[in-house]
C-alpha cells in the first residue's frame, strides 16, 4: 500500500493514477484494485474534491474540475470491468457529479458514462449503471440550479446495450431550474432530452426491450413525461412555448406516439396498450387546447392536429383493430370533438373551423365510416 500525490491504491503497481490539483484544500482519492486500471485527475481551484474507486480489471476513470472552485464534488466509483467513466467540471459553485458503475459485490462490465458541466451554480448530474454495456451522456453547459440523473439497469438481460443521453444547454442567466431524469430497466433501450429554457422537467421511464424515446423542450415551464413498458415502442414530444404539458404512457408492444406543441399552455395526453397502434397529436399551436388520445386493442391509427387554435378539445379513444381515426381543429376558438370507436376497421374523420362548435361521434361494431365538417 502507497499513497502518491495524495492518492490511495490498493492491488498491482499495474494501475495508472496520475493526479494535478492547484489551488488551497483541493482533495483527490484514488483506490484501484485488480490489473490495468487506469484514474486521471485534474484540479485546480478551491474546495474541490475528487473520489475514484475501481475494483476489477482494465477500467479507465477521468475527472477534470477547474475554475473559481467552492464545493465542487466529482465521484467514481467501478465495480467490474472493461468500465469507461468521465467527469469534467470547468467552473464551479457547488457543482456535484456521480457516476456509478456496478455496485459492490455486483459487477457490471464495459459500460460507458460521460458527464460535462460548463457553467456554475448548484448543478448536479448523476448516472448510475447496472449490468453490462451500457452508455450514458450528461452534459449542462451553462445554467444556475439543473438538475439531470440517469438510472441504467440490464441486469439478468442477455446484451444490455440501453443508451441514454441528456442535454440542458441554456444560456445564463437566463436558464434556471431546468430538471431530466432517465430510467432504463432491460436492454437495447434508447432515451434521449434535449431542454433549452427556463423550468423545463423532462421525464423518460422505459422497461422492457428495445423502447425509443426522445423529448425536445425549448422555452419555459414546460413538462414532458414518456413511460414505456414492454418491447420496441418509440415516443417523440416536442414542445416550444411556455407551460407546455404532454404525456405518453406505452403499455406493449411496437406502438407509435408522437407529440408536437407550440405556444402555450397546451396539453396533450397519449396513452396506447396493446401492439401496433400509431397515435399523432401535431400542431397543437396556440393556446389552452386539449388533446386525448386513448387506443385499446391493435394496430388502430389516431391523429390530431391544432392549429392556430384557442381554447379547443379532441378527444379520439379507439377499442379495437384497425380503427381509423381523424381529428382537425384549424383556426378554431371554442370547438369541441369528441371521437369514439369500438370494434374492427372502423373510420372516422372530423374537421372543425370558426367559433363554438361541438361534434360528437361513436361508432361500434365493424366497418362503419363517419365524415363531420364544421364552419363558419
């Protein structure tokens, strides 16, 4: 047992642990323990403080914090083998990331985490990382007060390979409590965040195999939230504007959703069980218009559209197979369409334009087709 520079390692003087700190009361531990692991450390500043641990063989650790300091803290910690982890904070003010792969005594093998923090100000990132070949991807380049976490899990899955990236890439100091949160549970599952604003919340939870998720957020106090449960369904949500709120809940397999919204508030829900079933909410542009869709059964198709719209309602729920399903509000103040169809191969198409209206259709059985268009 020897320290160097400051740092701790334990096992085989095979381990690589160079460490630079520059500035009063920085702090860097280093433990290593097995064969050809690999910790880089960097600091300059005050009061940062780096953690490394790597237990296992051939894991490569970096950290990297430099700028005013104060309470920067950056910790790693690697259980297994093959591990990639990488921290870079450049400026400071109470900045805090994690990264942990494996968790003793349960390994985890050749996954891979990156985390970026540029700006200042009470940020935190955090990802953690069970089972086998995942990949992960933080970055907040400027900002006061984010907040990102990613939660990896495959293990007991044959491949892992679950890949999440995270992104708040406001401009200071404008952009101020912006919050993203990941969740894979299985393998093979996609998430992504993208958020560029002020109070945005981004929410992803996917469990099952082979899910896709992204979510696109730019402006102010909006919320986006994707929940997926079972295999090789994708959802899209884009919002611009301000207290902008969408939801899409997944329960099967290979369904579609996807979500735009402009101005604001808008709110769009999507809620899809059962396999191959498409459900679209697009323009919802202007402001207080609702948009539901609910399918039930499979391979049923819904798709709404708002545009330049005030204060207007699309309900669509479908409960079967091979339902078809059109809703459009255009230049509308007012309108309300309610759509419901249960039963097989059914279609239906509304169009809504001017002050008022309201349209209500069901259809049950198979077969049936209904046309409703509103004007003045």
């Amino acid at each position: 047992m020897r320290k160097v520079a400051g740092m701790l390692f334990l096992g085989l003087a095979l381990g690589l642990a160079p460490v630079m700190a520059f500035g009063a009361a920085n702090e860097s531990t280093v433990t290593q323990t097995g064969d050809l692991n690999s910790a880089i450390v960097s600091q300059t500043g005050t009061e940062n403080k780096a953690f490394i641990t790597e237990v296992g063989d051939e894991n490569s650790a970096t950290q990297t914090q430099s700028g005013t300091g104060v309470t920067n803290t950056a910790t790693i910690s690697q259980f297994g083998d093959g591990n990639t982890a990488e921290q870079n904070q450049i400026n400071g003010n109470l900045n805090d990331a994690k990264i942990f792969q494996g968790i003793d005594p349960i390994s985890g093998n050749l996954n891979s985490a990156l985390q970026t923090q540029d700006g200042g100000e009470k940020n935190s990132a955090k990802i953690t990382q069970y089972g086998d070949a995942n990949k992960a991807e933080q970055k907040q380049v400027n900002g006061l007060m984010n907040s990102v976490e990613i939660l990896q899990d495959s293990r007991g899955t044959a491949d892992g390979l679950n890949d999440a990236y995270q992104e708040q890439d406001e401009t200071y100091p404008g952009a101020t409590l912006n919050s993203a949160y990941i969740e894979q549970v299985g393998e093979k599952n996609v998430a992504k965040q993208y958020q560029d604003g002020k109070s945005n919340i981004g929410n992803i939870f996917q469990t099952g195999n082979g899910n896709s998720a992204t979510q696109d957020q730019y402006g102010e106090q909006n919320q986006a939230t994707i929940t997926q449960t079972g295999d090789n369904n994708s959802a899209t949500q884009h919002q611009a504007g301000v207290q902008n709120v969408d939801t899409i809940t997944q329960n099967g397999w290979n369904n579609i959703a996807q979500q735009d919204q402009l101005g604001g508030p808008n709110y769009g829900v999507i809620t899809q069980t059962g396999g191959f079933n498409e459900a679209y909410q697009l323009h919802q542009n202007g402001m207080d218009n609702h948009a539901t869709i609910t399918q039930t059964g499979g391979a049923n198709y819904a798709k709404q559209n708002q545009d330049c719209a005030v204060s207007t309602e699309a309900v669509i729920t479908q409960d079967g197979t091979f339902n078809v399903a059109y809703q459009t509000q255009f230049e509308a103040v007012g309108t309300h369409a309610f759509l419901t169809q249960s039963g097989c191969c059914n279609e239906s198409h509304q169009y809504q334009s001017g002050m008022a209206h309201t349209s209500i259709v069901t259809q049950t059985g198979a077969n049936n087709y209904a046309n409703v268009v509103q004007n003045n």
